[in-house]
C-alpha cells in the first residue's frame, strides 16, 4: 500500500516570481491530486466521469496509455449553451501524467481567463507557472468536493485510446 500523497501546498501561490524547481513541486502537487482523484488512472482506458454532492459532473478521458505515462482530458460538461446547443467546456485541460516522476504536466488548456504560452522562455515560463498552479488548485478543489473516478471505464471499452508517450509542448 502506498503512502498518502502530501496535500496541495498554498504557500507556491505566493511566489513572487517562477523558477523551475518550483513549477516541479506545483507538478508533483497536481499529480497527488489526481492520484486521489483517480487512483487507478494508470490501468484506465476510456472515459470516466465523477460526480459530487454539488456541482457539474467531472470527465476524464484517457487520452493514451504507456509504460510511464499517461495523456488525459480533464474537463467538467456544463449544459448546452444556448447559442450553439453544444456543452460548456471550461476548464477544459490535456494533462500528461509521469507516473515514474510523479508530476503532472499540463500540455494544453483552454480557461477563459488564462493565456497559455507554447515555450519555456520567460514570460513563458510564467504562463506555464499560472496554468501548472491553476491545475494544482483545481485538482484540489475537486478532491475536497468530493468527485472520485470508479476503476474501469464508462464507455464501451471497443473505443480504447491509442498507446503512446505524452507529446511535451516544445
């Protein structure tokens, strides 16, 4: 049995300015986080949803599979908007799971109020930060909802994810 994962550390929302070694422990945060969330992840195939007392349903779609990762989609579906009849996704965000370091990456995220930068060059490395933390933060506001995602997939298992590493964003 392993041990309980540490829970989110606030102090890293006070950083005045990012350095990598701090983006590492906001990553290994989120991947605590998602470990609790889904502590199966690494023999998840699918999609997978969760519920809470209170709150939108939390979807999580198994993206690709290998020995040390894993690529999800993490995302709640509100109702259909009105204007177009298609589901509010926000956030809405591709994560990669390292399962040998810990950490959890985000590779893409859409969030209305955050820009997300592609490169790791400073003031990139500052966007990287603020979507990293904004995981972390989110991550932990689920567990303390309440959301867990059951072992096993929700969709027909014939719609399995393809096999693969995580693509980094270069």
């Amino acid at each position: 049995m392993q041990a309980p994962l540490p829970a989110f550390d606030p102090a890293w929302v006070m950083v005045p300015r990012p350095t990598v070694g701090g983006l590492m422990a906001v990553c290994e945060d989120s991947y605590g986080a998602l470990m609790r969330l889904a502590p199966d992840l690494r023999l998840a195939w699918g999609e997978l949803r969760a519920g809470a007392a209170t709150g939108a349903d939390l979807h999580l779609q198994v993206l690709a599979q290998s020995r040390y990762t894993t690529e999800v989609r993490l995302t709640y579906a509100f109702p259909d908007a009105p204007a177009d009849g298609l589901p509010c996704l926000d956030p809405n965000a591709r994560l990669c799971a390292y399962h040998d370091a810990l950490q959890v990456e985000v590779l893409d995220l859409h969030q209305t109020a955050l820009p997300i930068y592609r490169h790791y060059g400073y003031p990139a490395l500052d966007a990287k930060w603020k979507a990293n933390l904004f995981l972390a933060r989110w991550l932990g506001f689920c567990v303390r909802q309440g959301y867990r995602f059951a072992p096993g997939p929700s969709v027909d298992a014939a719609d399995q994810p393809r096999r693969g590493e995580c693509q980094t964003i270069s």
